[in-house]
C-alpha cells in the first residue's frame, strides 16, 4: 500500500489529492448524519421534558439550567482554572449569553422594590442630590442587587449581564490611560474561608476602548436576548435554528429581555499608575465616560494602588471630589439632543481599613460638600484572626473580600449611616452571600448592595437566590417595601426619617 501510494504521488499528486478529499467529504457527511441524529435525539428529549416539566421553556431562568452551572459547572472550573483565567471564561460566558438569566419567583412579586428617597432629577443641576422629599422623578434601579466593579472593567458585557437579574451595573475601574495593572499571579482564592485577594492594580483597556464599548450598549448595538451577536456561529444558533425549521418554536427559551428590566449603570473611575495629576485624569474621565453613566464612582481607596493619601486626606479628598463634582455639572450642562440627564449622582468609594476616626472627618467633609452617595467599602489589606485557608495564601499581598469582610463592611455602613445621619445613601459590598446578609446591610443603613466574590463560590444563579432570599426574609418579619428596611439598626434615625416622609 505504500508503494502504490508513492507511485500515485509521483505519477499524479492530484489523483491522491483527489482521494484525501473523498475520504474527508465521508467524513464530514457522517460526521453531519451523526449531529443531525443528535440534535433530533435531543430535541426529542428536550420535547418530552418540555412537556412533563415546562423546564426548557424557561430556558436560561430555569431550575435546571441554574442548578447546572452553579452546583456542577462552578465546582468544576475552580477546580481546573486558576483564579483570573475563571474569572476571563465567566466574562465569556456572559458575553456569549450562555450564563443563567434571572429566575423570578412569587415572592418577589410581593415586595416593593422602588426607592424614592435615594437620588432625584433636579430641575436644575446642583451638586446636591440627597434630598429626603419623595419624588416620582427619583433615580433607582429596579431592584437593590447590584454586581461591584471588577468584574467587566472594561464594559464588555453589560447587556448579559443585567439579563442575569442585577438592578445595578458597576463598571470599572477605568483608566485613562491603557495599563496592564500588577505581575501575574495576583489574584488567589481562599477556598475555606470563601475568600478571595486580589492585586490586579487597576489593570484596564483605558477610556477609548471603555467608551466604544457604552457606545455600542447605548446605541442598542449589543444583543442581551438569548440569541446575541457573538453567538450567530453556535451550538445555540444551530438548534435554534433547528427547532424554528421544524414549528417547534415552543422549546426556545424566552427572551431574557422579557424576564429582567434594565436598571442603572454605574462607572467606576480609577488614576493610571504613573499619573502625576490625578484630579486632571478624573476631570477628563468625567468628561469622556459622564455622559454614558447613570451614576459615577470616584475610586480613592484601592489597596493595590498607591492613592497618594487620596482615600485617607479628607483634605486632599475634598479637593479632589470639589473638582469632580464640577466636572460632572459641565457634562450636565454641556449635553445635546432630546435624552438629556438632569443629574448624574456622583459617589466616593471607601476602604474599610480607616479608622473610626478617619471615618468619621471623612463623613463630615463628604455631608459638608453633599457628595451623592458613599460606596462602603473597597478590599481589605488586613487579615483578620481565624483564617482557615493555607498561611502562604493568606500572606499574598492585595485586597481581600469575601466572607472575612462582611462582619467589618457591615460595621463600617452601620457607622458611616449613624455619622452622615442616613442623609446619604449607601452601597454596600463587602462578604454578601446570603439573602440574609443582604438584609443585615440594609438595616444597617445600605440603600443597595453590590455582590461579586460571593459569585465565585455561589455561582451566577446567585443573583436570583439573592433576590428570593431577601423578598422572603422582609416578609417574614412583615416588610413589603425596601424602603421600609433601610437604616432599621438605627431605631432614633430610622424613625426621624419616617416621621420626615409623612409631613412633606
């Protein structure tokens, strides 16, 4: 045999050329025949399924998919990946609409979630947003779970990921300029304790590629349904595809745009490295990424970077805020065109490793200039005492978060609450993987909430639990409105607030 196939070779190439092909085209017809039994075989499940449990037709939201990705995929990719190439495949994922979309439940359907005290629309700008008078025009996202920043620095998959059910979006940190952020590895999971450090170091595409990207989300140019752009190619379009062929329709999975309402869109703004005029840097951010936010965030409190005193100076702190709170009014009065925006709320976020009183200058500088909102709090640089995890992770340097953070981030809200006199609304992050953690932040004076490690641990359908967890926790002890939580740790404010409501 391979003599003659020399002799074929020499004699005429293309008569062997003409063989392979053959034998390729076979296989790629018995390679289709066997997709095709496949996808009929599945189809044929999916049908007899469909029919007993009413599962695929929920699709993405269902308890199955949910279940799926976070008690069996999740285990799996950390245990395979490391740290930051899970967290890139998790973007992935989301950005090629393949991550479980939210799973709405009875009980949430019970609960007011509308938060009218938290920011209005002015009729004219101000740098001032934290009035207390009830307002039908007041900002707020449509439900109190928000997804922190680092997970889509750089705006890549805002639309999938509203889709997973987040009320709130906190894109960032971004920076001016590009830069890489900190060497590789730097960033470790702290699997008994569900922690997790981080020095990523503000690693970032930079403004122009950030802002290209909420130009295409604004334009309407990136798909949230199901069916997104990314994925025209996949075994999704396939059987979709398929299934409409054949008048099967009824097994697509609904479009996610119809099981979850967009919310706010926040973006985080960090300095380069190397800048050397920081309030400048933040001015020109405000002025490039302004008029695509719906609330800004001036990050001075990354333990990974050096702030120059930024997180920790209340005057250094005033200055720089002043300036950015200036910015941000010329982006109001500088916009064009009929979807003008009468406020853009400006918030500082802080570290949870001030001292009571560093907290507490820095609360009353941030209630003297009437900032919009305090995001409490960053990464910790300490460790606090019983850690499980191995002493050589423990000791990596950077920002932890997790579990070891929530007792001190809800402590920190419970204080800053108490010393601005809940005059300014509150974010909280920091250790939330439970409806009830969620719960114990806002009685402690957070308006919202933002989660991100938790989802390491929990896995994507967190979000939904989330959502159903807090919605029966406030019923039990007889709450039907978010707004009746907030700040319930403070029994002397939360009444004055109260008592404010009624007579104006």
């Amino acid at each position: 045999l391979t003599h003659h196939t020399k002799h074929l070779i020499s004699n005429n190439g293309s008569v062997f050329l003409h063989t392979r092909t053959h034998t390729h085209n076979n296989m790629f017809r018995q390679a289709m025949k066997s997709l095709r039994r496949t996808t009929i075989k599945g189809v044929l499940a999916v049908g007899a399924i469909e029919v007993t449990t009413h599962l695929p037709s929920e699709g993405r939201s269902s308890e199955l998919y949910h279940y799926a990705c976070d008690e069996m995929a999740m285990p799996v990719i950390r245990r395979v990946f490391n740290p930051e190439d899970a967290h890139h495949l998790a973007l992935v994922v989301a950005q090629s609409s393949l991550a479980p979309t939210y799973r709405p439940t009875a009980q949430e359907q019970k609960i007011d979630w509308s938060l009218p005290n938290l920011w209005k629309e002015e009729e004219e700008s101000s740098t001032s947003s934290t009035s207390l008078k009830k307002d039908p025009k007041s900002i707020a996202p449509p439900n109190c779970i928000g997804l922190a920043a680092g997970f889509d620095k750089d705006a890549a998959a805002i639309g999938p990921l509203f889709d997973m059910g987040f009320g709130f979006l906190e894109i960032g940190s971004v920076c001016l300029k590009s830069q890489p952020g900190n060497p590789k590895p730097r960033m470790f999971r702290l699997v008994p304790d569900e922690g997790v450090i981080n020095r990523y170091g503000f690693n970032s595409q930079g403004a122009d590629a950030v802002e290209a990207n909420l130009k295409a989300y604004r334009s309407g140019g990136e798909s949230s349904s199901m069916m997104s752009s990314n994925e025209e190619d996949s075994a999704w379009s396939v059987v979709s595809k398929f299934l409409q062929k054949n008048g099967l329709d009824k097994l697509l999975p609904i479009s996610s745009d119809k099981q979850a309402s967009k919310g706010l869109l926040g973006i985080n703004l960090g300095k380069n490295k190397d800048a050397t005029t920081p309030t400048e840097d933040y001015r020109t951010l405000i002025q490039k990424l302004g008029p695509y936010a719906d609330y800004l965030v001036i990050n001075v409190s990354c333990p990974n970077v050096d702030m120059k005193n930024l997180g920790k100076s209340t005057a250094a702190m005033e200055e720089l805020l002043l300036a950015c709170q200036d910015e941000r009014n010329k982006v109001l009065e500088n916009q064009e065109g009929s979807k003008k925006k009468k406020m853009i709320p400006l918030l500082v976020k802080l570290s949870p490793d001030l001292t009571d009183e560093e907290l507490k200058d820095i609360c009353l500088c941030l209630m003297k200039i009437k900032i919009d909102g305090i995001i409490m709090s960053n990464t910790t640089s300490t460790r606090p005492n019983g850690l499980l995890s191995s002493p050589a992770i423990v000791a990596e340097r950077g920002g932890l978060s997790g579990k070891p953070l929530k007792e001190r981030s809800t402590e920190c809200i419970r204080k800053v609450y108490q010393w601005t006199n809940g005059s300014i609304p509150i974010i909280g992050v920091g250790g939330i993987f439970t409806g009830n953690d969620v719960y114990e932040k806002l009685k402690a004076g957070a308006s919202m909430v933002q989660v991100y490690s938790g989802m390491v641990y929990r896995g994507p359908g967190m979000v939904s639990k989330l959502r159903h967890e807090l919605s029966e926790r406030m019923l039990q002890d007889g709450y039907r409105r978010l707004d009746d939580v907030i700040g319930l740790d403070h029994e002397e404010l939360y009444w004055k607030r109260k008592n404010y409501k009624l007579h104006v």
